[in-house]
C-alpha cells in the first residue's frame, strides 16, 4: 500500500509526499521526530509533523542562511547556530576558512543524534573539531553570552512552542548584546505569502534594535509558499553594499555573487512588509 506524508503547511492548505521508509519516529523530549525516505525530495527530517530540511532542496536554505551573512561580515571568526541541529548551517559556515569556532546550540539532542545518523550528507561537518556542541535552550544560551560572537544564525522551527521565544524583541536584544561590535544576526523568518503579520512583526522587531535591517528572499521547494524570507540584523555591515566582486569562490549549489544582490530585490507585496 502507498504511503503518503501530510504536512498542514497553514490552516487549509497542505503539501503531500509519497513515501518509501520510514526511517525513525519518536516522541523526543520536546517534539515528535521522523526521518523519512521519499519519492522525490529523498530522506527528510520532520518535526511535529513539519518538513524541517530535505536532501534535495536543503542546499538552498544552509547556503543563503550562512554565506548572506558570512560574507558581509569582513572577518568572522566565531558563529553562533540557536536550533539547526540537523548540521547544514554549521556544513556552510566551516567553508569559510576565517572561522575558528561554530558553536550548535541545539534544544533536542535527539535530532543532532538522529540526522547523524540518517542524514550524513546534511550533518557530515557537526564531528569538526572546530565545530563544538551545547544542547539546550537558545534563549537561554543567548541570554548568557555578552560581546562575544561575529555572526548569529537562528535556524529555529516555526515561532511556536519551544522556538516561540526565538522570534521577537526580547531574543533580538540579547542576540544584540551577545554579538561582538560589528556583528550581525540573521534569522530564517516564515514565509511572507502565508504569514505576512509574522514577517512584518519581526522585522520591526529587528529593526528597533539593528541599526541596519534587511529582509531577503529564497526558493526553496518544500518549504510553505516555496519563497522564504531571511532577516538580517546588523550592528555594522549592510549586506547589500557588499563588494561582491571580491567575494571568493566557494562551493555552492545555490549562492552565488550575483545571487548575493538579487535576493535582496524584493517583490512589491514584500516590499510593502518592510517599509
Ligand atoms: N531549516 C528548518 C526550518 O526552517 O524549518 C529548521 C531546522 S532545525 C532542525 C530547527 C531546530 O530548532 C530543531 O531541531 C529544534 O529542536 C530547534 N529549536 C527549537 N527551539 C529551540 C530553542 N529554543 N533553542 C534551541 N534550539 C531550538
């Protein structure tokens, strides 16, 4: 008998996969975790019923979520990841040879155990010695570092339950007050075409704290809408005045100079999100 994966992406609205195995499914101390094995997107994390990352389209994601920001900053030498326990954003961040450390700060050990376990490609950088593990609550992880990191990634579930306190005014002031003095922050933040409030709630937020806000935008199949929002928050740096001719080659599938720009141009019904 066929199996098919349901995943609500809003109230009305849902995605379906067919699927070939059922890798593992368990209840976590914190969220229902499977890992699953499909038909067209390959082996996929989801966590309380939501897609979370995909073989197939995960490059897009990883890649604009760290070298948007890796490349504004001149230098970045220590990273910070809240939630991304599956790995990807810390596999970008460790192409850039500035970096020296990359800490994970991810709340649920069990999903860094499991994407090591099922999905090495994603997860393949975690064992680096410069990358380095805390399991626990990004708020509070957050909240007990000052003046310490050059770049913060926020590659958090969706702003309920256990990531709702990482969306919003109160973790952007910490996250503030954690970056060293030209940092930058950047938090994947929903998708404008379904949660158009939420987008725009956040980038105020953001921007009541960052001297420089900038929203950008990526296609990424799986995810709700199939056009995803990042926001950037930066103490010194504007991410769209960087001189892309002299970023460097990197591996990428997705990122490039060019795309470094143009994911900045911003459709009208977004622009208007944002004014
Ligand atoms: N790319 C994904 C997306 O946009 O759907 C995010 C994937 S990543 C696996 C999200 C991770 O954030 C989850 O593993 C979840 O456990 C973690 N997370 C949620 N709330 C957290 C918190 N308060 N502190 C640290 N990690 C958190």
């Amino acid at each position: 008998m066929e199996m098919w994966l349901k995943e609500m992406q809003i109230d009305g609205a849902a995605m379906t996969y067919k699927v070939k195995e059922t890798l593992v499914r368990k209840k976590t101390q914190y969220q229902d975790l499977a890992i699953v094995d499909t038909d067209v997107f390959g082996r996929m994390l989801v966590l309380d019923g939501i897609v979370q990352t995909t073989i197939k389209d995960e490059f897009v994601y990883h890649e604009m979520i760290s070298h948007i920001p890796l490349f504004t900053h001149p230098n970045p030498k220590k990273v910070l990841v809240v939630g991304g326990g599956d790995g990807g954003a810390i596999r970008e961040i460790l192409k850039h040879p500035s970096v020296e450390k990359a800490v994970l700060c991810e709340i649920d050990g069990d999903v860094i155990d499991e994407c090591k376990k099922y999905l090495p490609e994603i997860s393949c950088a975690l064992d680096d010695p410069r990358c380095e593990i805390f399991v626990g609550d990004g708020i509070q992880y957050v909240k007990e570092h000052k003046n310490e990191f050059d770049v913060i990634i926020v590659d958090s579930t969706d702003p309920f339950s256990i990531a709702e306190g990482l969306f919003g005014g109160n973790f952007y002031k910490d996250i503030y007050n954690a970056l060293t003095e030209d940092g930058i922050f950047i938090a994947q933040t929903e998708t404008p075409f379904y949660l158009p409030d939420t987008v725009k709630k956040v980038h105020n937020d953001a921007k009541a704290i960052f001297p420089i806000t900038k929203l950008f935008m990526a296609a990424i199949p799986t995810y709700p809408g199939g056009y995803w929002s990042f926001t950037i928050g930066s103490k010194k740096y504007d991410p769209t005045e960087v001189d892309t001719t002299k970023i460097p080659e990197i591996d990428t599938k997705y990122y490039t100079r060019e795309i470094h720009k143009a994911c900045f141009v911003l459709p009208r019904y977004i622009q208007e999100l944002v004014k």
